[in-house]
C-alpha cells in the first residue's frame, strides 16, 4: 500500500466509525480500482458495511463479494460476510458454501469459530452427520496437526540415552548416574564458568536412567502436542529451548557445585504454560486436550511435592524452567488455535482482541532470552 492511499483508506474507515456514510462511501470508493488487492479489497468490505448500514442490502452484497473475489488479505472476510448475509435472507447452503471458503482462507485463529457455524447450518439444513463431523473439528477432536517437534524431541533423547548407555552401560534406576555423554553434557556451574556454555541446554538432552528417562519422556508425550498445536512448530521448539535454559541457569545461580541433568526443566516449563494459558487466555481445545489442561494444575502440585521430597532430584532445574514457561505463557497468547476472547467482536465484525503482532511475539522471546543470559553472566561470575 502506499502512504496515501493507506491514509484515504483510514479516513474512510474512521468516518464510517463516526456514521458519515456518504463522506466514508466518497473515499472508498476512490481506492475500489487500486492495483494493491489488499487495500482494494478492504475498501470493498467497508463499502459493504456502510451500504449495510443505509439498508441497501443488495449493494452491501454485492460489495462484500467484490471483496470477497479480490483474493487479497480481506478476501476472507468477504466470504464471512457474504455468508453472515446469505443466514440473514435465509438462504442457508449458499451460506454454508460462503462460509467454507471464508474458512479455507481464514488465519488459523479464525477458523474454529468459522467452522463451528458451518457446523450449525448444517444442522439446521438437515445433514445431521456432517454437521457432528463439524462440530467435532471445531472442537478440535479430528484435528490434523502433527506434533513434529514434539516426536523429533523424543527421538532425540531417545537417541541420546542410547548412545550414553553404549558408551558406558545403561542404568535401569532413576537416577544413579550417566555415561560419557552425561559426564561430558550435564550442566554444573564450575565448568559452565569455565566456559563450557553449551551445558545450559546440553544438559536437556541426558539422563542419569532408565526410568528417569521413561518419566520424561512420558509427560512429554503428553503435554508437547497440546502446546505445539497451541503455538505452532517454531514458537514451541523455542518455548522448550527456552524453559530448558532456564532451569540450567536457575541451578547454576543457587546450585552450582550440583550436577543436573534431564528434560525435566523443559518440561515443567510446559506444565508451568499449560497451567498460565488455559487460565488466562481460555483457549479452544479438542475434549482431550481440554481434559489433560484441566489437570495441569493438580500435575504440578504432585510433581512439585515429590521434587521437594525426593532426594537427588534438581528442584532449580524444575522451578526454573517452570517460572519461564508461565511469564511466556502469560505473555503470550497462542497463535494456532481460538481463545475465548478471540471470539467476541465488534458490530462491524472486528474481532475485539486483535491478534498480537509478530514483532511483539519475537521482542517477549528475546526479552526473557537477555534475562536468562544475564542471569547466566552474574551465575559464572558468582561461581568464579
């Protein structure tokens, strides 16, 4: 868009916002032949909404279509608001069919709650099986999103313990100590002072036995999926990098003559998250995921007491990565999935809480990045 027509284009918005229809219509209407698809076809959709709004439904109509066939950002949109007035003429299959490609085109979070009523008029028209099979989707239940990393963590740990056990035998207890690899990855502050950084998330990826590797791995199994659909691949994989650093740092700023080792920092910082987003940004979920969020809490309380009870057990790795995960997770709303608060939306169709911007997501995550390097900085400098 250029500065001036993204100007006009504002005013035209505003002035529809104050109620001057004809000066909002005069505007819009010069930005309707613009070569940006994007900005023409936001003019189209204001245009239907202003003609909606003089009772020239038809106009509205055919303004929303034309927004609709732009194929720019708003394109969805216009699909959405063709259908919301297809529902009002009652005219429900071109609704339904309005509605799929308003959710073909939708950003993720907008999808459940497109879904959701394509769902409804499917009821309303008859096809009661397909609707059920909608209804489920919005919630969720046939989701197809494949938790990448989340596999790709597993194996790698997997992997790791493997090779540490070849190397130097494999221990089936809990803890009774590593091979080389756990000898030579494990975080502990007075070779991490030395320089031996790489240990803060080497460290993650080793464990001291058997069954304290199937522990781990087994919450992870659980709980990594419902956070990689809840902030996608990317954001989850340095969520994970991130809670696992905090513990590491947490244990060599009150711990550093302990040795420690295990995922367990990460993933108590998905627990600590799990517990801060399902609370704070009330996100729509399938009915398993919904059924595993609702024990987060009671998970953590019980992983906690034994953390605090059982000996050999490194409760600054657990409390570190915890802490980190809840300042993300209260931070930061998922991206992938609806939230309650997404739902709700102005009369003109504005979703009231609008999604974050991308350069905000990425400040928090390099914010708490500084903040663990600095709490590495004064760690090493205490421990030398």
């Amino acid at each position: 868009m250029t500065d001036e027509a993204t100007l006009r284009l504002a005013e035209g918005r505003r002035l529809l916002d104050g109620g001057d229809l004809d000066g909002a219509l005069r505007i819009l209407g010069q930005l309707t032949g613009h070569p940006d698809r994007n900005l023409s076809g936001e003019a189209w959709l204001l245009i239907g909404q202003a003609l909606y709004r003089t009772d020239d439904e038809a106009g509205a109509m055919a303004a929303w279509q034309r927004a609709a066939d732009s194929d720019g950002d708003s394109a969805w949109s216009g699909w959405r608001a063709v259908a919301e007035q297809h529902v009002r003429l009652g005219e429900l299959e071109p609704a339904i069919e309005a509605y799929r490609e308003a959710q073909r085109r939708a950003p993720p979070a907008e999808r459940g709650a497109i879904v959701n009523r394509i769902a409804w008029l499917l009821k309303e028209t008859g096809h009661d099986f397909a609707a059920r099979r909608q209804f489920n989707r919005a919630r969720g239940a046939y989701a197809t999103y494949t938790p990448i990393v989340t596999w790709a963590l597993v194996a790698i740990n997997v992997i790791v313990f493997l090779v540490d056990g070849a190397m130097g035998g494999v221990n089936l207890g809990l803890f009774g100590g590593g091979g080389p690899l756990a000898e030579a990855g494990a975080v502990y502050g007075p070779l991490v002072a030395q320089g031996e950084w790489y240990r803060i998330l080497t460290s993650a990826f080793l464990h001291l036995g058997l069954l304290h590797l199937a522990f781990n791995m087994y919450a992870l199994y659980l709980f990594g999926p419902i956070v990689e659909q809840m902030y996608g691949h990317v954001e989850y994989l340095v969520i994970y990098l991130l809670c696992a650093a905090g513990g590491s740092v947490l244990t060599i700023l009150l711990a550093p003559n302990q040795a420690a080792a295990g995922a367990s920092g990460a993933i108590f910082g998905l627990f600590g998250l799990a517990f801060v987003v399902g609370r704070r940004h009330k996100v729509m979920l399938g009915p398993q995921a919904r059924a595993l969020l609702s024990q987060v809490g009671l998970l953590l309380v019980v992983n906690l007491v034994i953390t605090f009870s059982v000996s050999g057990i490194s409760w600054t790795g657990h409390v570190g990565g915890m802490i980190v995960g809840a300042v993300i997770g209260f931070l930061l709303p998922p991206t992938q999935v609806a939230t309650l608060g997404g739902m709700w939306r102005t009369p003109s169709g504005e979703r009231l809480e609008r999604p974050m911007a991308g350069t905000l997501r990425l400040g928090v995550y390099l914010g708490v990045l500084v903040l663990l390097v600095v709490g590495s900085y004064i760690a090493v400098r205490f421990v030398g």
